[in-house]
C-alpha cells in the first residue's frame, strides 16, 4: 500500500511516519515545503491514503492563515479530481476549528472544503479535530506547552506560568499515529470526524507539578508513580527531551567492611527490573521504544552504549564500566545497544517504564550502526 504524508517534517508527520513504516506492505512518500512537484505528483498518480498534517499555527499575517491551511489542501483535492482518483483522505484539523479566531476559522474552512469535496466527488474522508498534541520531537517554545515545560525544566531553565489553573487537554502523538494507522486497510466510506483516544484534560500547575517531579527523580531516586496512563505517557516525554548529552548521571554510593552499595531508583511495584550477564563481545539491544523509557547501569565488566536517534541519525556513546555506579537513561525515539568491550563476563541492570507486554511490546529492532 502506498501511503502520501503531507508536512512530513512535522512533529506529527515524523512521528507517523515511523509508525508506518514499521509496515513492510505500507511505502510511504513524505512531502513537506521543500519537496520537489514531481515527487508529490507521483505520490498523487499512485497513493491509495492522503494523510494531510501540513499547516501553519504562527504566520507573520493573518491572511497566511487561509494560504497556509487551505490552500495546500485545495491544491491536493484539484490535483486529484484531474486525475479522477479518490484515495481516502485523512485531515489533521484542529479543536480551535470550532472557535471565532483567525487560526479556527482556517481550519473550519480547511474542513468544509474537504466534506464538499467528498460529498460532490464519493471520496472517502476522515477529519481529526486535534487538541493538544504532545510526545517525543514536538518542538519547544513554539505551540506546545508541554514540549516547552519538558525541554526547560530538562535543562533547568526557568518556566512561566500566567494562569496555573488553566486545563489543557493534550493527547500522545503516538496514540494519534495508532489512530492513523488503525485506518490503513481499513474500509472507510463516506466523510466523518474521528477522535483520538485516550486524551487527557489536566491544570497547567499539576503539569508542572508533575514534571519538576520526574527532574528531581535524579537527586532522591523515588520514582513517580506511573499507574495511570498519562504519567507514563509524560515521563516518556519528559524524558525524550533531556539534552544528548546529559543522558547519563552518577549515584552516591557508600562503602563497608562489605563492599559497596548504591540504590538504583525506589518504585512501589512500578516499572520492571530485570538483569543480564553477558559474555564478551556480545552486543544487546538495536532496537528502540515509543514512549518507554530503560535505565542501564553496569554491575561488573566494561561496556559501550550506543544511542542513534532514529529521525535525525544524530550519534552519541557512552563508556561504563563496573567500576563506577553510572545510570544511563535510554529515551524514546533513540534505538541503543550495550556491547561488552571488556574480558571478562559482564553483569547490568536494567529498568523499564512499563512492564514488558507481548501485545504492545513497544519494542522496535532497528540497527544503532548503519
């Protein structure tokens, strides 16, 4: 099946595309402002689904408001109906689409212009009035306050807050992707709203309240409780926002006539640990998750970690060693390996977010060395 993405470079395009790719059967052709006509016209001739995410949310003038969310969508539509073809057409809308603003009434008109399409030419639509969109790449200090507060308070920079109460509701990129893919092969006739689930409704200060908690996990080593299906959703996030160069943090340790002890995180039946003795040589790992997130630390021997992030191939490696209690945080959208570098038999621990489920693995094998 081939599958067209449009705003392909988007915090939302990049994540889709990555879910849809895991498909052998799905090609998918990702275009966005730079890409040449004669790549979207041969997506146009042989795509059987038009995800449509380009959009503009900040133009310098109001009137790129109409240019930037309607006209790239008129555009598609003429350029279908001349080549008589109807593939389904899947359009990121936005829930300010119901508000009198110059960004909602964009996209209320990007709307009607896909349901008249639709009705007049027998096209198959789906139509997804979004809130607020949150996960791993979202750009911060841009339009998502959640991508903000996690890359400041990541990197220890101060917040503002001008109305702590204030709800928001927000909703993971990556169950807005399932919600995409779950259309694929699917029979979707007519034109209708869908939704994404679950969303989330929560006070900017509980946000913050929450995230500042995940920072401080580092100093006291009590982990956040992760029961309920947003906050395991914002640590992903959170944690998909520390700097590449600050994956890794000591741990105290103390010393006796024993030996040496040091805690790894206190969790009250959350999370997963689980060990490994690995021979030497011997590389683990090559895959990478969605939202959740391991911990690696080495007990005994001398190791490589190896992190590539799987949109931007940005490299990093970290040398552990048992010598040294070192944690070393493995984020979302970053596929690792540990290798055992030195000669004799190595032992790590490791901690997952999520115990391990083989319905949703969210386990993806993807090579860190191309």
């Amino acid at each position: 099946m081939k599958i067209l993405v449009t705003g392909a470079k988007g915090f939302i395009g990049k994540n889709l595309i990555l879910s849809l790719t895991r498909n052998p059967m799905i090609e998918v052709v990702g275009v966005d402002v730079d890409s040449s006509l004669e790549v979207l016209n041969h997506a146009l001739d042989v795509c059987e689904i038009v995800f449509h995410l380009a959009g503009i949310n900040r133009p310098e003038k109001e009137a790129d408001f109409e240019e930037g969310n309607v006209g790239p969508l008129d555009a598609i539509l003429s350029a279908l109906a001349r080549r008589n073809r109807r593939p389904l057409i899947v359009l990121s809308s936005s829930v300010q689409a119901s508000l009198d603003n110059p960004y909602g009434r964009s996209k209320k008109r990007a709307e009607d212009t896909l349901l008249e399409y639709a009705n007049r030419t027998g096209t198959s639509a789906r139509i997804f009035r979004l809130p607020g969109v949150f996960g791993k790449w979202c750009r911060p200090n841009y339009n998502s306050v959640v991508a903000t507060f996690c890359h400041n308070i990541a990197r220890g920079i101060p917040i503002e807050i001008s109305d702590p109460a204030r709800e928001i509701e927000i909703v993971h990129v990556d169950d807005l992707a399932r919600a995409f893919s779950e259309l694929v092969g699917q029979e979707s006739k007519g034109a209708a709203f869908a939704t994404v689930s679950p969303s989330f409704q929560i006070s900017l200060r509980k946000l913050v309240e929450i995230l500042y908690g995940f920072q401080k996990t580092r100093e006291t080593l009590s982990l956040t409780d992760l029961s309920e299906p947003l906050l395991w959703r914002l640590f992903g996030t959170y944690v998909s926002y520390l700097p590449s160069d600050g994956f890794s943090y000591c741990v105290e340790s103390k010393s006796d006539q024993r030996g040496v002890l040091a805690e790894l995180l206190k969790a009250s039946g959350y999370g997963q640990f689980f060990v490994s003795r690995t021979k030497p040589g011997v590389t683990r790992g090559n895959h990478y998750h969605d939202i959740k997130v391991e911990k690696f630390i080495v007990l005994q021997g001398d190791a490589v970690i190896r992190f590539r992030n799987v949109s931007t191939d940005e490299y990093v490696e970290y040398d552990v060693s048992g010598t040294q209690f070192r944690i070393v945080d493995i984020p979302p959208g970053w596929t690792h390996s540990i290798e055992n570098v030195g000669s004799s038999e190595m032992i790590v621990l490791f901690w997952s977010s999520g115990i391990f489920d083989p319905a949703q693995p969210d386990t993806y094998a993807a090579e860190v060395l191309k």
